[in-house]
C-alpha cells in the first residue's frame, strides 16, 4: 500500500522506511522503555512519482529535513504511541510534499510612480534643510 499524497500522485513503501526509536522528555519509566518515537525516512532521490522540479523546489523550501544523501527524515514525538506518531509523520510529509507540486507564481516586477519618486525627494530635501538650521553656524560662513 503506498501514501497516497494527491489523486495522482502516491508514494511507493520501497521509499518508505519507518523506525522506532525512544522518546526524549520527561514520562518516568514509561519513556525509558517503550520506543514510542517515529522517524520516517524517505528517500526522495529515487522516488520516481516525484518529478524533478517538485524535488528542487522540495529542498529549496525544507532544506532542514533533508540529509547528505537526499533522504528526507521527518519524526514525531507528540503522541504517547506508535501508531498515532506514525499517522503522524505520514500526514506531516504528505503536507510538505503538496506545499511544493505548485510552482510559485512568477513575480512581476512594478514601478514606483514618478510622483511617488518626486514627493520621496522633497521630503528628502526639507528634512535636509531642516536639520541644517539647527545646526550651529560654521565658522567659514560667519
């Protein structure tokens, strides 16, 4: 069964590979023997259901999750168990993994408006000589 990301679009569980490891934090005994803690890591590099500008723009927008080999681990903590850390992880990548399959719309430049550029330096200039009276006078001037 793959994670299904979109209507089209679902990732293999070849590329899939889940590990439990114990939880940091407080939680008495609990915590120190029950490995509740799960790490997910993907391996985006060979995932063929990606196409190769959404991986880009997936390590331009998460550089953080990503590892030297190009393996995206993602892990989760927040519930006191397994199954619910696991649902977790899965739903956390699936909404990374959708935040970057839309390119970003292209940005068009804008101009600043003449006037807007002429009034900008007349203030310019009236603060200028504002502060030039209350300075002394200079000697030269004198």
């Amino acid at each position: 069964m793959a994670l299904a990301v979109t209507g089209g679009i679902a990732l293999p569980d070849d590329d899939l590979v889940y590990r439990a490891v114990r939880s940091g934090g407080p939680g008495g005994q609990h915590v120190n023997k029950v490995a509740t803690k799960i790490e997910l890591r993907f391996h985006m590099g060979q995932c063929a259901a990606l196409s190769g500008a959404v991986k880009v723009r997936f390590a331009k927008r998460f550089p953080g999750v990503l590892t030297t080999d190009g393996d995206v681990v993602v892990t989760s903590a927040r519930f006191r168990s397994q199954a619910r850390n696991r649902c977790d992880v899965e739903e956390r990548l699936v909404v990374m993994i959708r935040e970057v399959l839309e390119p970003p719309a292209p940005r068009h430049p804008t101009r600043v408006p003449g006037r807007t550029k002429v009034r900008r330096l007349a203030d310019k200039r009236q603060r200028g000589e504002a502060k030039e009276r209350r300075r002394p006078p200079r000697p030269d001037e004198e």
